[in-house]
C-alpha cells in the first residue's frame, strides 16, 4: 500500500489548517436545544460503596441502589447474588483489598465532583431528546469496575467506571500492562463522549442484512455520525479518538485506504479476523502502514455516511440509525474518495 507523505516544511501549517477545517466541519448547521430544561446527576455509587468500611449498612445500600447493585455485584466486578448470606464477607474483601483503596484515593482525588461530565452529558442529552423524543433519559452513577468495563448500559441507567479514566500516566495502567495506543483514551475528557457511544451501540445495536466487513464499516460509521450529532463540538479527531495527526494520516490517504481494502477483496468478507483488523483499536490497521491509526475501517465507514447523508436530506437521523440495509446505503452514497 503506498501512502502519501507531508512535506516537513509545510507540516505545522498543515495541522493548523486542519485544525480549523475540524473545528468549522464540527459546527455545522445544527438545532437550537438551548431552551430544552435538563439537568444530569450522577450518582456517586463508588462513594456510597467504600462508606460501607465505617458504616456496614448494606441493606441501605441495597435500597438506594436496588437496580444497581445486583449487576455490578454480578456482572461488573463478579461477586455473585447481593443476597447471597455470605456476601458481605466477598463485599469486603474487594473493600478492603489495597490495591482497591488506592484506586478509590486516586478516583476520589482526581474526580472530587463531576460537574464537567454532567454538563456534558446534559448537553448530548438534550440533543437525544430532540432526535429521539420518546426515548427516556436514564439514570448515572459512577462506580470503581477493578479496571473492567468502561461503561456499562443497563435498560434505564448507565454506569460510568472512573478507574478506566485516571489518565494516561496513571501507573496502575502500566502495572496492569494496558497498552500505549488504548491508555491514551483513559482521560477524563473521554468519558461524556464514552457514554454515548456506548448508548448507541445500545440503542441502536448491530443486526445486518449480512455480517460482512461493509456492514461493519458502515454500521460503525453510523454511530459515529450519531455521537457527533449528539455532540456537535467534537471535532472528528477526537469523535474517532485521534489525534490530529492520525486524522490528518487518514485524510492524505483516503483513496489508498479503499483502494486497499477493494483491492484485497476483503469488503464484502465474513470472516471474522478480516472485520476486526480494520474496526478493532489497536496501534495500527493491520496490513497498513505502522503510521495509520487503528479503525480505519470505521473512519472510511463514517465517511460513507456522510456522503449519503448529504445526498438524501430528507433522510432522518431516525431512519438512519434504524436502517440496516449498509450495502444500500454505500451504493446510494455513490463514495468515491
């Protein structure tokens, strides 16, 4: 695959230019939500939790948090039924182990209130509501995963796992041997934008006319188009969790990208390690230059969206995330990069 390259003298310029043109494709025509009323509280669970190591009152917690706690004792950090006679005895020993404590000391250090988050959150919220106005705000709490799911979405609630955004440097990463390319995400600004990814691909789940890598592409493409409607000041670099110089890779190399994937015949194909080398992270594309980021496949997949989107006007943000048909709606794009 050969791919282009910038001229050193002129690379400065070039970021900065892309920055602005990110920024302007960022602030395009959008509606008017700012006399919708919505207020977003999360729930600091993780608090409410360790408190049981002073004050040992889990039927108080049970039910304050009635919904909650059952699938995060299950599901998230996997210590069974909260009903079960004995567990208390399993509740503490994640209370009380010291490398748990530490990490609630550095959540509780580095997120002493959400204020940021929840006006984040209200703001994507409010768009929601004017897209999808039948769909109920859930409920948010924040809680400490032992470095398991970032987001967990569960019918009426979201939870948010503060361990997984501690920052890049965090040192737990690095003893938990968390690669560069994914520790780069685990920051704050991430997490508002985290969860409404994750309520897409909730809401809106992946059920093709056909598992191919086009419907993958297009699919994920989708969502992206959705998490930047619903944030509408994201620039595209930080929507596909690039930096700008990543952005910029992609950008110069658009036609080299599909005519890669054309060319190895690899659009149309089921196979399952073919899929996730063009949508999973990782430190690059596989098959690609060490240069090009990871998800290229979802960055061409979105631009295909964008294209169809600008050639039907008409089409809804409703219609598009209901529709499944994704070869249809690369052939109606007419993508040409």
């Amino acid at each position: 695959m050969s791919v282009k390259h910038s001229s050193p003298t002129f690379h400065f310029l070039s970021i900065l230019l892309l920055v602005f043109a990110f920024s302007c494709q960022s602030g395009k025509q959008k509606p008017d939500v700012s006399d919708r009323d919505l207020t977003i509280k999360i729930q600091r669970f993780e608090k409410d939790l360790f408190a049981l190591k002073q004050h040992p009152d889990l039927e108080q917690l049970k039910q304050k948090y009635k919904d909650v706690l059952p699938l995060y004792s299950n599901k998230v950090i996997g210590l069974g039924n909260s009903d079960d006679s004995n567990y208390m005895e399993y509740l503490n020993k994640f209370l009380f182990d010291s490398t748990m404590c530490m990490v609630y000391d550095r959540v509780i250090e580095k997120f002493p209130t959400l204020e940021k988050q929840e006006k984040e959150l209200a703001n994507a919220f409010k768009y929601i509501s004017y897209y999808f106005p039948n769909r109920p705000i859930p409920q948010f709490f924040s809680q400490i995963s032992g470095f398991n799911q970032s987001i967990v979405v569960a019918p009426n609630w979201v939870g948010i796992s503060l361990d997984k955004y501690l920052g890049s440097d965090c040192e737990f990463y690095g003893y938990l041997g968390t690669p560069m390319y994914a520790r780069s995400n685990m920051i704050p600004k991430r997490i508002a934008q985290d969860v409404i990814l994750a309520y897409a691909l909730t809401e809106f789940p992946f059920q093709p006319l056909k598992d191919d890598l086009i419907s993958n592409m297009v699919y994920q493409g989708k969502i992206r188009y959705f998490v930047q409607s619903m944030m509408p000041e994201k620039p595209e670099a930080d929507v596909m969790k690039y930096s700008v110089e990543e952005l910029e890779w992609c950008r110069e190399n658009e036609e080299q990208i599909w005519g890669y994937i054309i060319e190895q015949k690899h659009l149309f194909s089921s196979e399952y390690r073919t899929i996730i080398k063009y949508i999973n992270d990782g430190p690059f594309t596989q098959g690609m230059p060490s240069e090009s980021p990871s998800r290229t496949g979802i960055w061409i997949g979105w631009q295909i969206v964008n294209d169809y989107m600008e050639k039907h006007p008409k089409y809804s943000l409703s219609q598009l995330m209901q529709e499944k048909d994704y070869a249809m709606l690369l052939r109606e794009s007419a993508y040409q990069p």
